[in-house]
C-alpha cells in the first residue's frame, strides 16, 4: 500500500517528508541538549547553587521555558516526536525503491544499462561456455558465488557481496527512532530526585524538587557511608553501604560508588556526594574519680545519650561545637568541619537527700590544658571523636533506558554495515560486437570507494584472460597430441583466444 494512501501529500504536509526538515529538527535537538549540558538542570543542582548562579528574573525565564529541565519538558519530548514523525515519514516514501532492489537484484543487464556502466570491458572469446568457464572461475578466485542467469537470448553470470549494506541507512534510522522514543518516555514518565541519608536512617521518599517529594513503593536504608582520599587529601572515591527495606524484609544489599549504582524496581541510587552534617557520631572519653585518680573508666558517648557512671552520677552529652568560637559571648560553631571542637558534658551527681546536682564540664581536644572550673567529682579526658556524616544519593527512573541502549546497539551496527560493508555487483555477458564477434561484456558496480574498485575490477579482467589463455594452451596441447602434423593451426588459435576489445 503506498505511503499516499494513509498520509497524503500536501502543501500543509510536504515539510514532513522533507529531508531538510529533518535536518533543521535535528540540529535543534543538538541545541536542546547543549542547553540542558550547559544550564544548571533540576533537581540534579543544588536549589541555593542554582539560586547564586542566576538572578531571580533569570531564574523565572529559565524555569518558564523548562530550561532548568530540558530533559523531561513538554517542548523538548515534542521535538522528538516532530522528528521521529519526519523520519518515519522520509524513510517510508523512500523506502519501496531500496527494498525492490534488495529483493531483486538486477542479475541480467541489458544493452542500455551495460552502455552507461563506467566500469566494463570487453574480452573476445573463442565461445560462450569458454568465456563464462573463464568468467566463473576468476570470479571464485576473488571470493565470489557467481550464479548463472539462462534465458531465452543467452546465458550470462552474476555475482555480488554484502547486499544487505544498501539497507544499512534504515537500520540506522530504526536505531535513531528507538533512541528518540526512549528519550520520549523517560521525558513523560521518567523522573530524577535526591536523597541524602545519615547512617542508620531510613526513608521512602525522596525529594524532586525544593518541598516536592514522590514516595517510593520500598525504603532504602543506609548502613554505612566513606570517603577515601588521595595521598594529598583530595577525595578519591565515595561510597555508602544500602539497604533496600520492602513489607518490612531486607530484599537486597549492596555497596554503591559514583559508577556502580543499586539498581531495584526500576529505580537506580547513584552516590552522588558525601560529606559531615557537623553533628557527632560518637565522642570517647577516659572518665577518672576526683579523689580517687586511678579508678579509671572509658566511655562513648553519641549526642544527648546519657550515660551511667557509679550508682550515683551520670554523664550526658549536652553540647557539641565542631568549630567552637565566642560570637557575642555566645558558643558558636564556623563551620561543619572539626577544626575546633568544643565538647559540653552534662554531670549528674546524686547528693545525700537524693536531689541532683548538674555540673557542667567543658572540654577542648585542641587546648588539653585549658580547663575550666566545675564542680563535677569526675575529671574527663578527651580520647576520640567520630562526626557524623550524609551520603548524598542521586536517584533516576528512565523506563525508556532499555530503548535507548537498544538503539545505541542498532545503530553501531547500522553505522558498521554503512562504513565497512560495501555492496559490489559483477556481470559476465556473451555478446556480439559492433563487428559480428563473439565478446565477453564485463561490468561491475560498488556502492562506494570505486576508485579503489577500479583497481580490483582490472585485476578481475586479467584473471579471465589468464583463465582463457590457459584454456587456449589446453586446447593447443590437446590439438598436438591429435594432430601433429599441422603446426599452423595453433597460431591461428592462439591468435583468436584473449583478445580484449575497449568498449
């Protein structure tokens, strides 16, 4: 049924079919998609980077367009359908004529179209099966399956290779449309948020937006978070130990890196930073008796745990500055890194008529010496400190992933058979000359590169004349074991066999 009948041409749908249109499209997807490379892209950025990057005013156009998420905007899966539309529509009225000439290939040429083939020549035979034995044998020694052709006017040899190259191009345009319909489902139905967990914690939900989340039909866990570093300090790797937690059972583990994500339900978490939350962990002391110095203990203590130290007095973390400084005679803290921890302890002492007594203790791992006065009957000696740390996850949903690589694999073979492959077409004709002589036409094809199959075309010439001068001195040798005693016959035979006429 041709392509007429169900999409008719006309003014209004002529650009459609158009190969100009189809080029104008896809260098406007080129520039959608250096757009989305070079502007900031939600929810991939941090909002308050996005927010120091651009002005307000900016920001809004930004948004308003969808240039903030190209990837996943109504007018960017719209071009993609345009384009797809367009190269359904080029390949399929194009197509007829290159699947004709697949499915029959022109295997007997006829006297216009061996007049107008710029590589062919002529070779005189002393006979038809002489010049098509010699035609098919040189054939076979340069890798061909030739086929002879018999008709009513004559017989004749055809060979070709690698056919299957003139549809190369379609394969390709199949792949672009897998690629472009994968793009359009991850831009409809496909989504990317952020996660960032602290260890132990939990959560089904992850953020898509700023204050926009999506729940998730599981929840991921995180047991474990490191950075490892360079010999320079420079971080070398991330990675975080997760869990995946669904109607209550841990259905799967794994340790995930920048490249190595959890894959599950669809869902890929990929590490995408790591860093302190300027909180600790988990603070170790070395807890002695005032009045009895060597009743020594050690403890770990996690923010505000309590913890027992004799029947009667109690230890609680109560404060903790990373980076201690005095603002205004207040305790703050400069920063999330440790560069001046600051520990308050909270001591708990029971007195004789069972009323407690807190005593606050301050401790400063960087200035050991520096003491401050309490009246805590404990002295506290710091040992280690562990901060707490956030594992930043990167979570994407692409249904149309499996499209898209399948395209990639099309079209790296579509590409292979378009630039390695070439389709060469080779014909061997007995015919008659202008002078009533018995020829052998040869004529070839290829697909591209002819100037190198010019080379091998001659090659192909010479070896039918070697074939025929060897069947001339077959016949010469055959003709003196017959008949010995007419030793000019054979000028005459040797005269008649491997004569080449130009065309």
């Amino acid at each position: 049924m041709p392509l007429a009948s169900f999409f008719p041409r006309s003014r209004s749908t002529r650009w459609l079919f158009s190969v100009r249109t189809g080029i104008v499209l896809l260098i406007s997807a080129g520039l959608a998609s250096t757009a989305g490379t070079l502007v900031l892209q939600r929810p991939q950025t941090d909002p308050q980077k996005i927010a120091s990057a651009y002005s307000p005013e900016v920001l809004a156009w930004l948004d308003l367009l969808g240039l903030t998420d190209v990837f996943h905007s109504w007018w960017f899966a719209a071009l993609l359908v345009l384009l797809s539309l367009n190269l359904v529509l080029a390949s399929l009225e194009r197509f007829p004529v290159a699947w004709s000439f697949f499915r029959q290939p022109y295997r007997r040429p006829e006297k216009h179209f061996r007049a107008s083939l710029p590589l062919q020549q002529e070779i005189a035979i002393p006979g038809v099966d002489a010049g098509l034995h010699a035609a098919q044998s040189a054939l076979r020694q340069m890798g061909f399956r030739p086929r002879r052709i018999e008709r009513e006017d004559g017989a004749s040899l055809f060979a070709e290779r690698n056919r299957f190259s003139r549809l190369a191009a379609y394969v390709v345009h199949a792949s672009l449309l897998l690629i472009f319909g994968g793009a359009v489902v991850d831009a409809i139905w496909g989504y990317r948020g952020f996660l960032a967990l602290t260890e132990n914690e939990q959560t089904s939900r992850i953020e898509l937006r700023e204050s926009e989340y999506k729940a998730l039909p599981f929840a991921i866990r995180c047991d474990g978070a490191g950075q490892e570093n360079y010999p320079d300090g420079t971080p070398r790797r991330w990675w975080s130990n997760l869990t995946v937690i669904e109607n209550g059972r841990e259905v799967q583990r794994k340790e995930i890196a920048v490249n190595e994500p959890l894959v599950y339900s669809g869902l890929r978490f990929f590490q995408s930073g790591y860093g302190q939350t300027g909180e600790v962990s988990a603070i170790e002391l070395r807890v002695a008796l005032k009045s009895d110095p060597t009743h020594v203990r050690d403890i770990v203590l996690s923010q505000n745990e309590t913890l027992s130290l004799d029947g009667k007095n109690s230890v609680t973390l109560a404060a903790f500055y990373p980076d201690f400084v005095l603002i205004n005679g207040e305790p703050k803290t400069r920063s999330h890194e440790p560069n001046n921890p600051a520990i308050q302890l909270e001591v708990q002492s029971a007195t004789a008529g069972d009323h407690p007594v807190a005593s606050k203790v301050w401790l400063f791992p960087n200035y050991p010496v520096l003491a401050h006065p309490d009246g805590s009957p404990f002295t506290f000696e710091f040992r280690d400190l562990r901060m707490g740390y956030f594992t930043a996850l990167q979570v994407s949903y692409e249904p149309g992933q499996w499209a898209v690589w399948a395209g990639i694999i099309l079209m790296g073979i579509g590409l292979a058979a378009a630039f390695y492959f070439k389709h060469v077409r080779v014909w061997a004709v007995p015919v008659k000359d202008t002078q009533g002589r018995m020829v052998l036409w040869v004529g070839a094809s290829a697909s591209k590169d002819r100037n190198e199959f010019k080379d091998r075309f001659e090659r192909f010439v010479r070896k039918i004349e070697d074939n025929l001068n060897a069947q001339a001195e077959a016949r010469m040798a055959w003709f003196r074991e017959a008949s010995p005693t007419k030793p000019a016959t054979e000028g005459l035979i040797g005269a008649e066999v491997g004569q080449r006429v130009r065309a």
